[in-house]
C-alpha cells in the first residue's frame, strides 16, 4: 500500500473550513523583534534589532495549506520533537523519503519519518509502523518546524 496516494482525496475531503479558520485568525500575528545577534553560553554581547519577525513569516509558507498539530509522545525525540510540542505541518508539499510527516494510520494520528514501506520514529524505545501492517495509511503532509513553550 503506497500512501502517497491518499494524500489529495484526504486533503479535499477535510479542509472546507481552513481558508475561514485562517482568514479569521491570521490578523492576530504579532511583529516581534528578531536580533542581529546570535546568543552565546558565554559573556554577554550587545545584541541590535535587526528586523521584525512573525512566527507566520518564520514558519508558515503555504497559509492556507498550512495548521499546527500538538504531539502527544516521544517517538520523535531524537528529531526534537518532544511531548506537548507542536508542529507546523503542511499539506501542499509533496511527501519525500526521509521528511517527517504526519500520517492517519487506522483512524490515529503519527509524525514519523516516511520511509519506503514504513513510517519510522526517531526514539529507539519505539517501533516502526509498517505500510503492509495496516488498514489504512494516509499521509496528511509533511512536518515544516515545530514549536514549544518553556515557561
């Protein structure tokens, strides 16, 4: 079963509403200052404002092909993705070998990385999904960035 296949019946069958949800909540994107300078471990060096940046031009490319998925485990914690994070994934890119993506396995939800017949994690305390192993696999798209909060 080759789930690149499923990925433009998914998508037209479950984004009615993303252009609304976007257009509705896009205006809410703050400018913050993004700094010249890169931050050391060491002694302090004066840091100038070098443009302003919003975490949309940093991390959205395809706004209306574009949401965000919070992760719930640790399969990916070796690719930096960790419990609670969240993902920026987005569904207009063609899925690649070796990109991390998000994927419907059965009726569940996965970010794994795609591999040739199977959906790989990146925690060796867990196990590979193969494609042959399952009902049904979509790959919904593909894993941009991630965020997570600190405090």
């Amino acid at each position: 079963m080759n789930p690149l296949n499923f990925i433009s019946s998914y998508n037209r069958k479950h984004t009615n509403n993303v252009e609304d949800i976007y257009t509705r909540t896009s205006n809410k994107s703050a400018y913050i200052p993004l700094y010249n300078q890169v931050a050391s471990a060491g002694v302090a060096k004066p840091m100038h404002i070098e443009a302003r940046l919003s975490a949309d031009d940093m991390l959205v490319k395809n706004p209306m092909a574009t949401y965000f998925v919070r992760v719930k485990c640790d399969s990916m914690l070796n690719a930096g993705i960790t419990d609670g994070d969240v993902v920026v994934v987005d569904r207009s890119l063609e899925p690649s070998i070796g990109n991390i993506v998000l994927a419907e396995v059965d009726g569940e939800f996965t970010v794994k990385y795609l591999g040739k017949e199977e959906l790989l994690p990146a925690n060796t305390k867990c196990k590979a999904i193969n494609f042959a192993d399952a009902e049904r696999i979509a790959i919904i798209g593909v894993v941009t960035g991630s965020m997570r909060r600190f405090v």
